[in-house]
C-alpha cells in the first residue's frame, strides 16, 4: 500500500492512495498513485479548457463571501456581479514577514496585499470582506480554492473506481523553496479550512519542496542515466 514512512520516528499510517496537488501561481494540477507510485496518473482536463492541460487557472469566483467556482470555469463564469481572483498563491509569501508564525505584526493587511497584487477595487472590496476585520484572508481565499478542488479530486476518483475516502487518502502540496517556516504554515492551515486534513497535526499531509519533488523525479525515472556522486540542476522555468 502506498502512502507509508515516518515523521520525527514515528511510524504513519499507510495509504491506499496518495494524492499531488502541484499548487501553483497561474496553474494548479494533480495526480495520483495507488501503487505506491509505480504508476502515477496525471489529470489532464479540466472544465471550460479550450483544449486539454494538466492544469487549470489558480483562480477562484466570489459570489460576496461565498466561493462558486475554480479554475478555467471561474473564468468562464466571471461577471460583475461576482468577484473573480488570481495570484493569490502570491500572498502567502510576504517577504518581510518572520519566520515565527506567531508574529503577525509585520504582516501587511488583506487590502494592503490586495492592492499590491493589482487587483481593482471591487476585488479590493471583496479581500476586505472575506477578511471580516482580521489582519488578512490569504488562508481562507487558498482555503476555498483547495476545497473546491478537493471535491473535484474525489469525483475523478470515484469517477475511475479508486479509492476515495478519507482514511485511505495521503496528500502532498507542493510549495516553492524559498518559502519561509510561517508560508508554510499557512499552507497547512488553509489545508484543514479544505478539508484535505482533520487538524494541523494529521499525517495525511506532506508539505514538498517544489524542486525537491522535481529532482526526485529526475533521480527515480533516471532519465539522463545519473550515477552516484553526479551533481545536476532542476531549473524551474516557471509561468
């Protein structure tokens, strides 16, 4: 079964399933393996996509505080009655804020991180909204994305009979390098706004370095024959 290994020496629980979310700035895909990744399977189209890509748009329509739509189809549905945001993976990394999740002093405010995003102020407005007053919304906007596209994930799942309940499921999140100990925090906590865990501690959840993964690949299909004591580089193009 897949999905097995430790965590600071303690055994975690096996899996039937595990499941990659590459969470990216433009674009946001998934894959999964039941055979403890022998085989990975990659998802390949998604609603409203004028063509089929591995990935769909990062994006996320409000309908007031309530999200309705993700991806491509949000998009699709966009009008101005609804508020449609992007780049909000761009939020959780402040560069001036500490590495000590618990000092929320220097980060900036939902509008403030709003504004430098370059959204209009109807999208200004909305962040404000969302943010009922805390000091930002970047968890809870990261947080309804990936539970909307949670729900997508078990449909396909179920869609191709493979085992998609809860207790069977391991995930794994990709975040950039350079992300600090207090973004990736936010991440596991807009994790648990999505339902992909039960609480910050559960072990269904692995945080990947996004060139980490990438270089492991590269080492397990051994495509460019590396040997032991090779040096090489992942270089990410991005986009």
């Amino acid at each position: 079964m897949a999905g097995s290994g430790t965590r600071n020496g303690v055994q975690l629980a096996k899996r039937e399933v595990v499941i990659a979310i590459d969470f990216g700035t433009h674009g946001t895909g998934f894959a999964y393996s039941v055979d403890g990744g022998a085989t990975v399977s990659m998802h390949e189209k998604y609603p409203h996509q004028a063509v089929p890509y591995p990935k769909q748009r990062t994006a996320i329509l409000y309908n007031g505080r309530s999200p309705v739509e993700i991806g491509d189809a949000a998009m699709h549905c966009a009008d101005e009655q609804r508020t449609l945001l992007e780049g909000f993976k761009l939020w959780i990394q402040d560069p001036s804020a500490s590495d000590d999740s618990s000092d929320r002093s220097r980060e900036p405010s939902a509008c403030d991180a709003a504004c430098q995003a370059g959204l209009n102020p109807v999208q200004v407005t909305t962040i404000a909204i969302l943010s009922r007053g805390r000091s930002r919304c970047t968890v809870q906007v990261a947080g309804d994305f990936l539970g909307i596209f949670r729900q997508y994930i078990i449909q396909c799942l179920g869609e191709h009979d493979v085992p998609n309940g809860h207790e069977q499921i391991a995930w794994c999140l990709t975040v950039p390098a350079m992300w600090s100990e207090a973004s990736k925090e936010k991440m596991r906590r807009a994790a648990l706004r999505a339902g992909l865990i039960l609480n910050l501690e559960d072990d269904k959840l692995s945080i990947i370095l996004e060139p980490e993964a990438a270089a492991l690949k590269v080492i397990r299909s051994n495509a460019t024959n590396i040997q032991v004591g090779d040096t090489y580089m992942v270089v990410d193009a991005g986009g």
